[in-house]
C-alpha cells in the first residue's frame, strides 16, 4: 500500500511508471464507455472514499469515473454531514472508520496537516486531491498531457508557468525536478516561491528559473501553464493581487511570441487568460481535464501496488 500525498516523496521512476501505465490504459480502452470498466477489472470490489472540503468539479468527477473503470466504486462524503470537526469525532476515529468500511481515501483538503493526521491513523492509501501546498494528482496528469500532444518525453521540452505561486506551481516545480524538464515561472515579483521552495530549487541543482517579465519567461516554450490568480480561501487582498497580476495576462501577444507552445490551465479560469486564447487551436485544455481520469487510475493502481 502507498500513499499519494506529494510528487517529492515519491521515486522519480514510480512517477514514471504511472504515466507509462495510464498511456496503456488510455490506448487499451478506446471502444468503452465512461462507465464500462478496463478488462481486467484490477479493482474490483474497491470503495474509493472520497471527501472534499473545498470545492470540486473535475477532480470529483474524474475520480468518480478513475474507480468505476478500473471495476471499483466510489462514496462521496459531505464534511458538513460527518462528526468530524464541529461534532468533535477525532481524525483518528474516524480514519479508523473510513480504514474498515473503504478501500483508499482521497480528500481535499484546506489543512497540509489534517492530510498527514489522516495518514498516520488510516489503514489504508490516502491521495492528496488538493491541499494548500500542493495539487499532486492534477500535475502529474498534466505531465502526461504534455508529453502526449508534443510526443516526447517531458525531458525535452520547456514548460513556462505564468501565474501566482501557489499549490498547483508547486507541484509543478516537484515535477521539474522529478522528470527533469526546464521550468521557467513568470510571476510579479512579490508572487515569487516562499523561501523553504527557492532553497529546495537551488539544493536540486535543477533548471528551473524566475522571470518578472512574462515576455521573457515564455520565449522557447513548448507549453505555458496558468491556473487562476486567486485561489480557493485564498486570504488576501483580492482587488489588490488582481491588479498586480496585470502585466501578466496569456493575451494573443504574448502566445505569439512562444508559436509551438500549446496553453493548458486547471482550471476553473478567472481573468488571467483572455477568451481567444483559452478558446484558441493552441488551447488544450478539455483534453487536459479528461486526462485526469487516465492518470489518477494509475495513481489509484500504484497506491494499490496493482501498477503493471
Ligand atoms: N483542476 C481541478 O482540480 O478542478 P476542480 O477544482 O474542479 O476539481
Ligand atoms: N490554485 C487553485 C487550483 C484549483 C484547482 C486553487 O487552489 O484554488
């Protein structure tokens, strides 16, 4: 059993071997529908619980569909309808709970630590569907995005991010050092990574490299990234960030300047990319999302020691 908390914990090669897995599953189940499970059906007779404490439309579905198709199901749990929290059951209890009725657990969560109090009292995997610091399951599907419309090996190609500093960023940079891939981060200057992120950069020795200038950091790109400039109980000043964050919208211009880039972002969009190029030839962000599916089946199958 392992679990799926945060791309730097785990091997290089298990990341690997999990984007390898999903490139089969895809290819292998091209004739089925949403809800027809993969042949073998691996994990059959498995409840994924889930749970989110923030809000969810992809990650929800995708998982959703992830454990149906690999011959599981999948329990959705309200936070607001548990004892946990406001009725005062414990994380222990209730992972003990969770651990005897359920199979893997997925949870998102406002709290870095709720999701290691979790794993220190389940039985079970749990997968990180979103944190403060991180958004692992949607980084890694990103990577096999990538390498799956510029077929190459994500060793090879330049990813730029424009946007804020936050969690999806961060795994972004765990991937940049795990897969080996040149990442340059195009953010204002007061939005660059916090301290303990810069000193894990520099002591990775890796190509990752900040620019103020969203010009610069995407000349030579094979994809750019965004994701919104506030994020989920994001606790700032909201008008304020916006407006820091002008120079530093995807426009037409600025996507002429990188012209074999492809633009992905997680979604849900605000205003940091203009309409034309979200809804530009350039703009691959449906088959993106729909990815999701294939890669956290072979998350689920990797947390389940049942990777091929
Ligand atoms: N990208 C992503 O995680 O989307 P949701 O917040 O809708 O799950
Ligand atoms: N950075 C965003 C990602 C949403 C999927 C957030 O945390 O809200």
């Amino acid at each position: 059993m392992k679990h799926f908390i945060d791309l730097k914990e785990i091997p290089a090669k298990d990341l690997r071997r999990i984007i390898d897995d999903a490139k089969k599953r895809k290819r292998d189940r091209k004739k089925l529908n949403n809800l027809e499970a993969d042949k073998e059906a691996p994990l059959k007779g498995k409840l994924l619980i889930q749970m989110f404490e923030k809000s969810s439309l992809r990650t929800r579905l995708s998982f959703y569909l992830a454990i149906k198709q690999l011959g599981g199901s999948a329990l959705t749990l309200r936070p607001d309808e548990l004892h946990l929290s406001k009725g005062g059951e414990s994380i222990e209890d209730t992972a003990k709970i969770l651990s005897n009725f359920g199979n893997a657990f997925m949870l998102r969560t406002d709290s870095d630590k709720k999701l290691e109090e979790f794993k220190k009292y389940l039985s079970i995997p749990i997968i990180n569907g979103l944190s403060p610091s991180s958004h692992p399951t949607q980084v890694l599907s990103d990577v096999f995005t990538v390498e799956e419309i510029k077929k190459k090996p994500i060793s090879k190609l330049n990813i730029t991010w424009i946007g804020d500093s936050n969690n999806v960023l961060n795994s972004l940079i765990d991937a940049s050092i795990k897969f080996a891939f040149r990442l340059n981060i195009g953010c204002p200057k007061n939005y660059k990574p916090n301290q303990k992120i810069m000193n894990y950069i520099k002591s990775n020795k890796n190509k990752i490299f900040i620019f103020n200038d969203p010009k610069k950091a995407v000349i030579g790109a094979d994809a750019i990234f965004s994701d919104k400039v506030i994020s989920l109980n994001d606790k700032v000043n909201k008008k304020k960030k916006l407006k820091d964050f002008n120079n530093f919208k995807i426009s037409t211009n600025l996507m002429k300047l990188c012209p074999r880039a492809i633009f992905l972002h997680c979604l849900p969009r605000g205003t940091e990319v203009d309409e034309k190029v979200f809804k530009s030839k350039q703009s691959k962000v449906w088959q993106q999302a729909l990815n999701r599916v294939y890669v956290q089946k072979s998350i689920l199958l990797y947390c389940f020691g049942k990777l091929r």
